[in-house]
C-alpha cells in the first residue's frame, strides 16, 4: 500500500478519461468508461482479458483514438495522435515486452527520441549520463549507464524502461503487468520503487493480474467488465476476493484443489540435455528430470534461462546438441513434432501466437490443425468440413471459447480464448505428456483458474504434466516437484511441499542452499 491513502488525495484529478467508446467492428471495447488518476496515487486496473484494460490504455497513450468521449489532463481537454503527445503532456506508458536495444547501451536506449538530450544536433552524453544517475539514485533504480542492455537482468531492464519515462519529466506512469517476469525480490525492489516515485509526485496506472499484488501496492482499483466500468474499490476497504468477484461477476472460488494421486510409472526422462539458443550458447547445460505418472513437474526460472530452449526442444522445435528425451521408453530426440502428436505429447508454447496457432486462420482450422489428416476429418487428400466443423462446435462448448462462430478468425479473440483453442486442440487428442510452458502468462484470474483446472484434470487421470512459469504463487499452487533453473542449469529440485517463495527466489538468483539437509531433500524428490 503506499503512503498516500485515497482520503488524502488533492480533488482534482491529474487525468481524466470521460465517457470513452471504441468499437472495434461489432465489439464495444469501451462503452462509456470513466477513468480518473490523481496526484502521489497507485490506481489498479483490473479485468478479465477482453475486458477492455489495454484498449483503454492503449487509448490513453496515444496508441489508438476514441470513438467518442474526451481526455482531461489537470482539467483541460487533450488530443493525443501518438505516444509523443502523451510523452509531451506527462504520461508514460512501460510495456510488458521491452522495447529495448540489446546491443544498444543503457544511456542509448534512455535518450534515443528524445531533443533535448541533441538541442544542436549533437548529443550531450555527459549531461544525460549525469542525469540518468541521478534519476537512479532518488528512486532507487540502480543501472549503470554505460552497459549493454543485452548484459542486464530482466530486473534493470525494467529499470530502464522506467528511467526512460522519468527521464522525460512524465507524471504519470502506465505499468502494464509490471512483475510477470521478475523473481520474488525484484518483485520488492519494484514496490519500493514505485512507494518512491508516488512519494515524489508520481501517480501510477498498476495492470496486473495478481491480486495479492495489487493489495499490497495500489490505493485503490478501477473494474472493468466487457467493455464496461464495473465500479472502483479502496483498498483498505476490500479483499481480493471481493475483486475478483467483481471481474468476473461471480463469487465462485479461483483456487483448484490438488487432488492426491498414487499412479506408478516414469513417463518422461531428460537425460544429461544439451541445448544451444539462437546466437550458438549453450542454454541449457546437461541437465536431466524424471515426470512421472500422476504428477505435475514445475519448472521455475527467471526469463531467459534457459526454460523456453528446454521447452522448444521437448516439443521438437529446437534441436538437442546431446543427451537424450525418453517417453514411456521410447527416444523421441529431436523428433519432429508431428511425430511428437504421434507419441501423445500434448505441446502448449510459450509464444502461443507463433508456436501454437496461426492466428490468420479461423478457429475450426486452427483445432484440427494437428489431426486433418486422420478420419473422420479427411477423407484420401479431400478434407471433411462437415466433421470439421461439429468436431470444432463440440471443442467451442467444451471449452468455453467465447466466439461468435467457429469460422471466427483466430486473431479476433481475447488473448484467454486463443488460449483455450489451444488447450482445446491439444487436450482433445488424449495426451500422455503435457508440456505446458507459461500456459497463463497474461490470463485474467477466470482463465488461469480454467487452465489450472484442466491440467489439473489431465494429472488426476495418470497423465504427467510438465508446467514452465515465472509465477512462484502459481507453481507452487499446481506443482508437485519444482526444478529451478539458473543459466541454463537445474540449481535445485525441491518437493512444492517443502518450498517457498523465499527459498525458489534465492535459486533463481543463482544462490543455492549447499547444507546437507537440503542436498539430500533434493536428491530423494529426484530419486522419487
């Protein structure tokens, strides 16, 4: 919670968005939505994906125009045709993905667009790296300006995001899911920054999904269903289950409950695994994980090491320098992924709109995608429309994909329904394995639940789940052994049982426990 409490706030608001429609097609994404941020506040905007959050701020920063309706900025009417307006009038806006230069130092990155650090054409680096410096130092975003972005963690990336905003005097901050890919203690750093920059004059637009932290850090918090403004709550005066409620219009419980399982079996065996990245380094180094039936295998890990070129290769999109994959007894290295479909290997990527699904094609055909071949849905080289589409209006109902059709085109979906095509498609082929990485990243609070509750569904049938995220609270919630990975190595295997935030942090960060206790806890989950 920051210091400066809703009852204490100035009544005049620093920005205000009146009335604002847009209709994208037949879809009201805002109908009518009323948004006000005051000065030194954290403002929280919720809402199911779909629910009209990133249209209404994309709106606000000058990304896209309204239909109707107007914006105020301390009480006078603005025009926004780009984000170098918003920049002008003092609202910044840090995206969940960077837009950062990795090869590209940090001052670089912070001053490129902006005039004033070039007022005669050349740029004033000493000026501007004695800025930056400063700026580090009152909020605590401690970067150094000289290096690369590429040498950074995800942490400072963030802070230079961040710094770029202040560098150019803006008062309000748009942070859109701010801590999706930062460990537990950056995660505090983050919030003592922002209690920082409120304390100085700041005011905050706080996206997040994870209620826990919008209790902990906003005033107050703005609803948005379908379009539609729902109403706000204090803080101190609500809960999270309460929030919740109003996002989704209903009071049922989120939480799944893990039910105990006493399946026998390995199904999936990494042994002794060599990957190499994009740019030839090894990424992941010689690491090797037993999934059994039954059970469901977390794999934590900061971004970038090492979980997505595991994943890839699991699913036969990478190719492994050495070791070996072995399902239920079979080696299937570097096999194809149509062979993979072969061997009842459910596979959800990380990048659902590249890996998973082609977002031009509708959804029945992104369904079958992986089973045209097969009866009923073919017939010689002839395809079978007919079974196509019942199949697909079964997988819709099934599901609960909400679209108008299934001819609907992919890409027109909120980002929790092209979700669920593809869990629909994947599932409906009766998996073994199911190599599921980030499945939730950027799903609202009814769609994780939904996803939480179908895999969990698969692992109370004897299949074996193997679950990637950077979300502690969720790994530990539908885990039940957790691997840590740190540049590319498994720095521990902890049974969820025994694990905490604290303890999965500090492996992330490359800390390892090295006291007996440990080790042998660590090896008897392994040998389990």
């Amino acid at each position: 919670m920051s210091e400066n409490s809703t009852s204490n706030i100035t009544p005049h608001p620093l920005v205000e968005m009146r009335d604002i429609c847009k209709r994208f097609l037949d879809v009201k994404a805002e109908d009518h939505v009323d948004l006000s941020v005051y000065p030194r506040e954290i403002v929280g905007l919720l809402g199911e994906n779909g629910a009209g959050k990133t249209t209404l701020m994309k709106i606000l920063f000058g990304l896209y125009q309204p239909d109707s309706g107007a914006i105020l900025v301390n009480g006078e009417e603005v025009t926004f045709h780009s984000p170098l307006d918003t920049i002008q009038h003092g609202i910044g806006m840090v995206h969940q993905h960077f837009n950062l230069v990795d090869h590209h130092s940090v001052i670089e990155n912070i001053i490129i667009g902006d005039k004033k650090s070039s007022p005669r054409g050349i740029v004033d680096y000493r000026g501007a790296r004695k800025r930056i410096r400063e700026l580090s130092e009152r909020y605590g975003l401690e970067v150094d300006p000289d290096s690369e972005v590429w040498q950074l963690s995800v942490g400072e990336k963030q802070r230079v995001e961040i710094l770029k905003a202040l560098y150019r005097d803006v008062k309000l901050l748009i942070l859109d899911e701010p801590t999706a890919v930062l460990t537990p203690q950056e995660v505090v750093n983050l919030f003592i920054t922002l209690k920082q920059l409120v304390k100085h004059g700041l005011s905050i637009v706080f996206i997040s999904h994870k209620l826990n932290e919008v209790m902990e850090v906003t005033d107050r918090s703005v609803i948005l269903r379908r379009g539609r403004r729902i109403g706000e709550q204090k803080t101190s005066e609500t809960t999270k289950e309460k929030l919740a409620a109003m996002m989704v219009g209903t009071d049922e419980s989120f939480v799944v409950p893990k039910k105990a399982v006493s399946f026998q079996g390995e199904l999936l065996k990494i042994d002794s695994l060599t990957v190499k990245n994009d740019m030839g380094l090894v990424a992941v180094n010689n690491i090797s994980l037993t999934l059994n039936k039954g059970s469901t295998l977390g794999i934590a890990g900061v971004s970038g090491n090492g979980q997505r070129e595991l994943a890839e290769a699991l699913g036969g999109v990478r190719r492994a320098e050495s070791g070996r994959i072995i399902m239920e007894g079979k080696d299937i290295t570097n096999l194809p992924p149509a062979r993979l479909v072969e061997a009842k290997m459910a596979r959800i990527p990380e990048d659902r709109f590249r890996l998973g699904l082609v977002m031009d094609f509708n959804i029945a055909e992104n369904l079958v995608m992986e089973k045209h071949r097969q009866p009923p849905f073919s017939r010689g080289i002839f395809l079978s429309w007919p079974k196509i589409m019942e199949s697909a209006r079964g997988l819709i109902e099934k599901f609960d994909i909400r679209t108008p059709g299934a001819r609907t085109t992919t890409h027109s979906l909120s980002g929790g329904n092209i979700q669920k095509v593809l869990l629909a498609r994947e599932l409906s082929m009766d998996p073994t394995v199911v190599l599921a990485a980030q499945p939730t990243r950027g799903l609202d609070i009814g769609a994780v639940s939904f996803v939480h509750r179908l895999m969990e569904d698969e692992r109370s049938n004897g299949k074996g789940i193997l679950f990637i995220s950077e979300d502690l609270d969720e790994l530990l919630a539908v885990s039940d052994i957790i691997a840590v990975m740190y540049e590319g190595e498994i720095m521990g295997i902890i049974p969820a049982a025994e694990a905490t935030k604290e303890k999965l942090g500090r492996l992330m960060m490359g800390i390892k426990d090295s006291s007996p206790a440990e080790k042998t806890r660590e090896v008897s989950a392994y040998a389990d």
